[in-house]
C-alpha cells in the first residue's frame, strides 16, 4: 500500500495528489485518504465533502481522523453535504467523535428532496478536487483543473442552496 494507507507511519510523505480519471473503489478511498494528509499539510482554508450518505467513505479509518484533526486549525471551515446521515452515524463512530469535537467549524447540511442517485459525490477545495461521477462504480475524475473545479463548486452551491442544517455535533437534552 502507497504512504496514504491506513497503517502508513504519520511521518511518511503523502502520496502526490492524482489528476485525471479514477476508477474502483479502492482508488476512490485512497483519494479521500489522500486528500485529507494534503489538506492538514497544505491548511486548505475551505473543503466542502458531498455525497448522498458518505456509507463508503473511509471515515472510519483512525488515519483519516487523524489527518482531519490536524486539518482542524483555526481559520479552516468545512461543509459536509448529504441527503441524510444515519450512515455517518452508523457506520463512522470516529469520524462522529471527531464532528462533535470541532462541530464550530463544520456546516453539515442536508438535502432530504434530493434523490441520492443524482447526488454529487465530490471533495472540492481551491487547491484540488475529486468528483466521483458513478458513484456506484466509483469512476469519477480529480484534479487541479480550474474549469471543471469551478463546474464542480457550482453544481454544489446549488445543492448547498437547497439544504437545511442537519447532523448536529450535539443533541440536546431537558
């Protein structure tokens, strides 16, 4: 497995960020994975991560978390973009922990009329962006391409546009 793996020592290079065309699940992992190390090493300011129910993303994964703790300096902000969350919750025990502990810089929002077949599955930043386009399948593009980065960023805004705030970083109780 590259530097990004799972069990790859904190202190190993990333792999560089991949351009182009992506296909199969593991590569789609990887990519998160990567992008996440490159994020925390970079400071990307802003990361917006959609998907209809992030189910097989690897937020599960105690490296991912760790990259995104680092990721959590101040001046960062993130949306996360879904059309429900019960498999976040479900399924990312530690990515949850984590979205409790800096929920002041995490905007979750939900498009619940949206059906999850359309629904974009895409990380953007201005630095770079992954844009799985078959979900299922997962084949998709990434890249630093700023034609397609700005396409990506606005068929989001949209979906931002028609979402309501939802996965809360803490329930409260009376």
């Amino acid at each position: 497995m590259g530097s990004g793996s799972p069990d790859a020592p904190a202190h190993a290079p990333p792999e560089p960020l991949a351009q182009g065309r992506f296909a199969g699940r593991e590569a789609f992992a990887q990519l998160v994975r990567n992008a996440f190390v490159h994020a925390a090493r970079e400071g990307w300011q802003e990361i917006i991560l959609s998907d209809a129910t992030f189910e097989d993303w690897p937020l599960r994964e105690r490296s991912v978390v760790e990259s995104l703790h680092a990721w959590s300096a101040s001046g960062r902000h993130m949306i996360l973009l879904a059309t429900r969350y019960d498999e976040v919750m479900r399924h990312h025990a530690r990515f949850v922990s984590w979205r409790k502990t800096w929920g002041h810089i995490i905007d979750c929002r939900v498009c619940r009329m949206a059906h999850p077949a359309d629904f974009p599955s895409a990380i953007w930043s201005r630095v770079w962006f992954m844009h799985r386009l078959d979900p299922q399948h997962s084949l998709g593009a990434c890249g630093h391409e700023r034609e397609r980065s700005m396409h990506l960023r606005e068929a989001l805004e949209e979906k931002i546009r028609d979402s309501v705030p939802g996965f809360a970083a803490s329930t409260l109780g009376l």
